[in-house]
C-alpha cells in the first residue's frame, strides 16, 4: 500500500511540454501551492492546469503474501482499492483509472472512468475506486490517471489493501478523523508519527486492545461532534457483529456506532439509512475498555463504512471493527448453562503451536494448554481443563439468551444473570478479568492450590437487550487454572 504525491509518476504525457504554469517547481510538471490540509501532508503542491488526453503513469508492485485472504477465494485475483485525491471548478469533468500489466492483453485491463465533484480548484476531495481485481501472478502494475476532459487538479494518488469483513482495526488505523480542538495530545514515538497532526491519542493499556486487537495507542480527548471511520467490503453474505472499544471515566457521555452502506460509493447518496446505535459511556476509566455492537445481516457487492462518532466527546476509542456473529450458541450454549473451559470460540495462547499437560490427547483443543480434572465438580463439565496460563491470554465464548430463559430477572437493558468461574490457583494474588456486553470484572483465584478449584461469583450482570452474547476472560496475572463457567 502506499499513497504518493502527483508528481512522482513514472512517465506522463504532457500537452504543453515547454510551457511550465504555476509557482511550484516540479519539474517540468505544471504545478500549484494547495491549501487542502490533507494534500499538504503529501505534497505542498498539486498538479493542474491539465488538458484532454494528459495522462500520469505510477508503476507499483504488490505481494499475494501481504493480503490477509486467499485470493483464490476471489475469482484468483488480488483486490485493492484505488484513490485519487481531485479538485476541478467544473463539475463532470470526466477522469479515467486504468491499471494494466505486462501479463494481461490491455483490452483486459480494470478500467473505471468518474466525474470530479466541482466544488473548485482548491477543493479537493477522495474519488475512490473499490474491488479492484488484480492478477495475483503479476508483481508489477501501472496505474494510469487519464485526464479525458482537462481542466481537473490532482494532489495525490493511493492504492491500498482494502479491510474485508470480518475484521479488527486499531483505532488509529481509521480512513477518516474528523479533529475538532486545536490542542494536540499525542505519543508520537510510540504511536506512530504518520498519525501526528490528525488525531490525540495516547499508548493504551488494556489488554484485550493490545493482543486481540493489535492496537498499541488508543484515540483519546475527543471533542463533541468528532468522528472516525473504517472503510470495508465483504466477501460473504452473513451475519456479522458490528463493534467498538471504547472507554471513559464519565457516565453522561455517549458513543455511537454507525454502519453505512453504498452501493456506488464516490458521490451518490447512501443506498439504505444507516444502521445507528447510541451506547452510553462505561464510566469505567479512561483506560477500562469495553466491547459496545450490534449484530446485523451484511450482503456482499456493497460499499461498507463503520463510523464511531463521539457525539458528546470525552469517550476513549481502542479498536473498532467487524465479526462473524456465531450462531451455534443456540441450544449447547443457551443459558443457563454450564460449559468446559476448552468449549471456547476463541482464544489467544502465547505459546499456540506448543501444547503443555497431561490432558489426553483425544480431548486437547488447540492453542491452549490443559490438565486432566480431578475435582469432581471439574468433571461434570469435561474430563480437562485450562492450565498453564499466562499474563494476557485470552478466552472468548459465544452464548445466547434464548426468549425460553425461565423468569430473568430483568435490568434496565436486559435480563441480569450471574457469571460463575471455577478456578485455582497457587499462592494469592492472581487475578482474572471477566468482560461481557460492556460490563468488566476482576475476580480473585482462592489461592489454595493448582487443583483446589472453588466457584468464584459476578452477580447479577447486565446483559444487553439482544440475543445473543460474548464473554471474554483475560488472564491479566496468569498463573490461574480455569475448568468451568457457569451462565445463570
């Protein structure tokens, strides 16, 4: 992925080849100071003064290795998403992107041809061509930027690897933030110094955004009315999760998750109304993160965009992104329910490929280590349990609140339930987080032994209004033995 500035294209053509216009020197390339923000960070200057038929040539390389899918999984082709950053004074001045090979005939070369907005010479805006498919079998392409009217301006140009669905997106890996404030709060060498300048953010602490979600610095001092967004497409059509992790120390502030959907995504109106919920901070912390979604049925052939807006400021933001929303919690999983700690949907073990215990072979689970029970309450649940553990793994489960869920006691947002964990440990101190549906925990190991397990409570939980749910448990000391939850 990279984006670069106008003027390092490979070969152009040029109408007026000793006539230089402008008051940037770049050579030979007619060429302007711009005023848009997000140009300057590029390039101090934009190309203009163009005439029909001009055309910009950048050769780029990819690698089928970089790409986090299969492309057999896509027609054999590698997709990736083109941006050209435009102004013109005009509207409908026609502009071509065309990216060919040495492998490919060119009459089979991905071609797309868009009209400039038109708000001015010195407003640009992204024009965005998405899905476009490459031949995974070339590593070098030639993108050409074709002028077919004249008359357009161009400040940079972007070919990326697009997010496909589902996915985990540290926060500061946003497409788009919208910074209100003018005081800048900012980590640069541990965050990233191609962040500087756009947003406040500060190294994170927690857990689950650091190894699930492989986000080292959250978005932090947001302002009311600022924004971020994620663009992405999906392969698949299916149930999906939509999500974010947020954090706050207030109560009276609220975050809201957004999903818009586009069908041709560079100027039209959206295709449906967004998908918008409104979460009220946690009030947890600044540094206490949380998972607030919804679940939604998400077609392919669209244009998908996740937006958390922080409507009243003062919400920390880790991640965001999107899951497959399971479905096999209904029945095994349906509380209240009782269920092995190796049932588990996911989970993050420092040592996947190296298996430690004495659990028989026919019972281990991947990538987590486990003892064979000897404690009779153990064994009603499965003949092994999790050992081994270390500071920050993780264990994710899928359960369901089925409308059959004898007389719930019901909260303000749903039904309450009580998480009930048994677990050991050796020597005292030894803590596990317990997360669901917004809602944190710390529990206490009884200490009094790696086998001695005990029931350890969190009562009466809120759970949200919706069907189905996902409880983490993080092992933020380690050293804690897990056989059995309990959802009641």
């Amino acid at each position: 992925p990279f984006t670069a500035s106008a003027f390092v294209a490979t070969d152009h053509q040029e109408s007026r080849s000793n006539d230089v216009l402008g008051n940037c020197d770049r050579d030979g390339f007619d060429a302007q100071r711009t005023y848009d923000q997000t140009c300057q960070r590029v390039d101090l200057c934009h190309l203009g003064w163009t005439e029909p038929d001009e055309y910009l040539m950048y050769e780029f390389a990819t690698d089928k290795n970089d790409f986090s899918w299969d492309p057999y999984e896509w027609d054999e082709k590698l997709l990736v998403t083109v941006i050209v950053r435009v102004a013109s004074y005009n509207a409908n001045r026609m502009v071509q992107l065309q990216i060919g090979n040495d492998m490919d005939a060119k009459e089979d070369w991905p071609t797309q041809i868009f009209t400039t907005p038109g708000r001015g010479y010195q407003a640009f805006q992204d024009v965005t061509w998405y899905n476009v498919r490459l031949n995974k079998d070339a590593n070098r392409h030639q993108l050409f930027v074709k002028f077919l009217d004249g008359n357009v301006n161009l400040c940079s140009v972007t070919v990326k690897i697009p997010r496909i669905a589902p996915f985990r997106s540290p926060a500061l890996d946003f497409d788009y933030y919208l910074d209100r404030d003018h005081v800048r709060f900012y980590n640069s060498e541990v965050c990233g110094v191609e962040r500087e300048g756009l947003v406040d953010a500060q190294p994170t602490q927690d857990i689950i955004c650091q190894k699930r979600d492989n986000s080292k610095c959250n978005i932090g001092w947001t302002f009311a009315g600022e924004y971020a967004y994620y663009d992405f497409e999906v392969l698949d059509s299916e149930d999906y999760r939509v999500w974010a992790r947020i954090a706050s120390e207030r109560t009276d502030k609220t975050v809201r998750v957004e999903l818009q959907v586009k069908e041709n995504p560079r100027f039209d109106p959206l295709t449906y109304e967004p998908s918008s919920y409104e979460f009220a901070a946690p009030g947890l912390g600044w540094q206490e993160f949380v998972d607030v979604g919804f679940n939604i049925y998400l077609e392919s052939g669209f244009h998908y965009r996740l937006r958390v807006a922080f409507d009243d400021g003062a919400v920390n933001l880790c991640s965001a992104g999107v899951d497959f929303m399971v479905h096999w919690g209904v029945g095994e999983y349906e509380i209240p329910i009782t269920f092995n700690a190796l049932n588990y949907d996911w989970a993050l073990d420092s040592n996947p490929n190296e298996h430690r215990g004495n659990c028989p072979a026919e019972h281990q689970v991947a990538n987590v280590d486990s003892k064979a029970a000897q404690d009779g309450t153990c064994l009603q649940s499965g003949p092994c349990y999790v050992a081994f553990t270390l500071p920050g793994e993780i264990l994710r489960y899928d359960f369901s609140t089925a409308v059959n869920f004898s007389e719930p006691r019901q909260g303000p947002t749903g039904p309450m339930v009580d998480v009930i964990l048994r677990i050991a440990s050796f020597g005292a101190n030894k803590h596990i987080l317990v997360e669901v549906d917004g809602n944190r925990h710390v529990l206490e190991a009884p200490g009094k032994g790696w086998d001695e397990f005990e029931d350890v409570v969190w009562k009466n939980v809120q759970l949200r209004n919706t069907f189905y749910h996902q409880l983490y448990i993080t092992m933020t000391t380690g050293y804690v033995n897990l056989c059995a939850i309990t959802i009641q």
